[in-house]
C-alpha cells in the first residue's frame, strides 16, 4: 500500500466508483464522450504546440544568387583598404575631433555628456554611471585593433536575407566583426561565421545565454534607460540585479554574461547623439512624458557609426528586406515571415532606410547582401 493512502481513502475511492453507475446511469455515456472528446481537443493542441520547428517552409537561395553575393563579398575582402574611408565619408560636422568611441574608467566625463538622458547622454544617473566606470576596464581599446593595418568592419544585422547564403567563412576574413543583440551563431555559423569582436546590445537585446566562443569576443553595452546601468554593472561584478530593478525590464533579461570583466565596454552615448543628430538628421531629443519620439536610432545604425571609428572600412550584412522575394524569414534564425515585423515607435524605419542607401550608393560602407541597395544585382 502507499504511505498515506490510508483505509478510509480506499474505502471512499470504492463508494465513488459504486455509486457513479447507480446514479448516473442515464448521463454516463455522454459524460464518458465529454471526456474523450476533450482529452482530443487537449491531445491536438498540444501536437500542434509541439509541432517540430523543421516543418516550416524551407528558404532556399538559388546558386546563381549564391555565387552572385560570394563573388561581391570576395571582391570587397580583396578590393583596397582605404584607411579612414568610411569615417571620412559619413561626413559628421564633429568629426574634426575624434569621438572615443567608449567610456572607460577614470575617463573624463565631459559635460555635454549630462545634456540629455540615455541613449543620448547621462543626465539624471551620474551617480550609476561613475560607478560603473570603476568596473570598466581602464582603456578603450580592442584587443584586436591594430593601429597600423588598415581594418576591414563587418556589422552582422539579424536579417533574413543572410538565411542560406553561406556567407560565414568569408564574414570570418573580416578583422572586426560585429554583432547586434542575440543573434545567435551555432548552427547559423554557416551563413553568418563564428567570429565575434563586439557584441553589441541592450540588456532585454543580448542573449539570455550567451553563445559566442570567440576568447576575444567583447560585450558593448548600450544604456538606453537608467536601470540598464545597474543591470551592467550587476554583469560585470556577477552579482543579481535588485528586484527593483527587474520591473524595469519590458523583457527577461539575462542574469549572467559569462565573460570576464575587462571584456565589457560602456558606449560613449555621443556616438549614439552622433547617429541621432548628424547622419540621420533627427532634431535634438527633447523631454517627453509618455511615448517616443521615433528618434532613437536602432542599433544597427549605431553600429555603424560605432564600426566606423573603428574601422577604416565598414560592410554591412543582413541589413535591409528585400519585398519582393516572397517567402524571405524576418530573421536569419526564424520562420517569423517579414510580415511579422512589428510597427516600431522608437525608430524611425523609413528614414534609416534612405540614410542606408545613401551611404550603399555613395561607397561610404558596402552591402554585402544586397537588402538595402544591390549594386552587383544584374537588372
Ligand atoms: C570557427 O570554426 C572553425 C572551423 O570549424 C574553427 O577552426 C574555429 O576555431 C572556430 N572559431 C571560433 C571562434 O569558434
Ligand atoms: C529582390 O528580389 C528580386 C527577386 O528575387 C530580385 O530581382 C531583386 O534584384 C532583389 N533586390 C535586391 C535589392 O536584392
């Protein structure tokens, strides 16, 4: 006998079992059906639940577009490296005085860095933000970054145009290549490489479980809010974020990032002022109790601007949809269609996009995929 079930139980489970016949001889047949039919309901909704990700439609990219792009990429690896080209060109009024492109500790924090909140600035958590400084390392630069070979910038976006291409070996050749958010690497590193410098993102952005194996891969924070700053340096000293600060989150966030402590680095918010303000011509952010003004830029963008004072020569992959190919994933690791791409507030698509192709036609950066503007596409 079980613990615990004791006599009297048993006894009762037999007077139940007894009774039902007598008393409910008339309903039994439709309650036993009731029964089956909703075990059914509860057995096709779980199959259709568990339905294997697999069955959904294949994307396939034809071997003439293959070719087409791998012959694009490998001209742009083995074309000319211009040192400062794509800094040069982006043209940004304050380009005459360099803009670091990270905080780090001790660092100066110059005062028009308090003339607006996050993203643009750190007015309002000066005291968070000092103390996250002493976590930071205490110099700026990229293990990689060698100051005298002329650097070739490679900026990943999530995009499904990178679905079947099998790009990864050749974005691997890159010197820097950077990655926005969760895009996740594995079993994508065929169309998308192994090879990560800079992870870039936010804290509900960046992957609850952090899948890059590149020993010199570094975490780029973006503080877009005040309790980012906390959760960053809550990563940084492997510590729990308050449960205060949880509420904050419009999305789980990670509680670990396992890397270690010199490989973090904090944005300086003027490269995201930079994006706003001068390449994408937004007027200057102003206080706002409810709402966006659709004048953040995305990260990808600000990936751009980052790349480009880094890098002497930037490239973009996976940036851009192209409509007219019926059937392309919103993401390179999804089955979402691009018709599930969510109206954005915060962003401004529209003018990001014509910011995108400006730059693509005027050889500022290179399109490695062709979703913004195709320059080797045969038309
Ligand atoms: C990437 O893949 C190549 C080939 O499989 C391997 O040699 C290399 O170590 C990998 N690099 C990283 C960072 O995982
Ligand atoms: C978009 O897809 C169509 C159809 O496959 C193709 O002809 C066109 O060149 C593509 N455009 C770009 C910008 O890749």
């Amino acid at each position: 006998m079980l613990p615990g079930f004791s006599r009297e139980t048993k006894s009762r489970v037999n007077e139940v079992n007894m009774r039902l016949p007598l008393r409910r001889a008339p309903h039994r047949r439709a309650w036993v059906l009731g029964v089956t039919l909703g075990l059914l309901a509860l057995l096709i909704f779980w199959l259709l639940l568990t339905k294997n990700p697999e069955d959904a439609p294949v994307w396939k990219v034809s071997p003439a577009r293959k070719s087409q792009v791998h012959e694009h990429v490998h001209s742009v690896l083995e074309g000319e490296c211009r040192h400062g080209n794509a800094r040069k060109n982006l043209l940004v009024p304050t380009s005459s005085h360099k803009t670091q492109p990270f905080l780090w500790k001790n660092a100066p924090l110059s005062e028009d860095l308090f003339l607006y909140p996050p993203p643009f600035g750190f007015s309002g958590v000066q005291d968070k933000v000092e103390e996250l400084l002493q976590l930071l390392p205490d110099s700026d630069v990229l293990p990689q970054l060698a100051a005298d070979k002329c650097q070739r910038c490679v900026v990943i976006g999530n995009g499904g145009v990178l679905k079947g291409l099998e790009l990864g070996p050749l974005i691997d050749r890159f010197d820097i290549i950077i990655r926005l958010n969760s895009g996740p690497l594995g079993k994508f590193s065929v169309d998308v490489g192994n090879r990560t410098s800079i992870r870039m993102s936010y804290p509900e952005g960046t992957p609850l479980h952090w899948a890059d194996t590149d020993p010199h891969a570094v975490f780029v924070g973006v503080m877009y809010k005040s309790v980012d700053i906390s959760w960053m340096s809550a990563m940084i000293r492997k510590v729990t974020v308050s449960l205060w600060d949880w509420l904050f989150f419009w999305q789980k966030v990670p509680d670990h990032i396992p890397i270690e402590p010199p490989r973090f680095r904090l944005i300086n918010p003027h490269v995201i002022r930079e994006t706003a303000l001068d390449l994408l011509k937004y007027s200057p952010p102003r206080p706002r109790l409810w709402g966006w003004d659709q004048n953040i830029p995305t990260l990808g963008v600000s990936a751009l601007n980052l790349a480009s004072l880094l890098c002497d020569e930037v490239s973009l992959a996976g940036f851009g949809y192209n409509l007219s190919q019926q059937g392309t994933p919103l993401h390179y690791y999804d089955h979402l269609p691009l018709s599930a791409m969510s109206r954005q507030k915060m962003h401004n698509i529209d003018k990001e996009t014509e910011l995108l192709k400006l730059l693509v036609r005027e050889g500022t950066v290179t399109d490695l995929t062709g979703g913004i503007h195709c320059s080797f596409c045969h038309s």
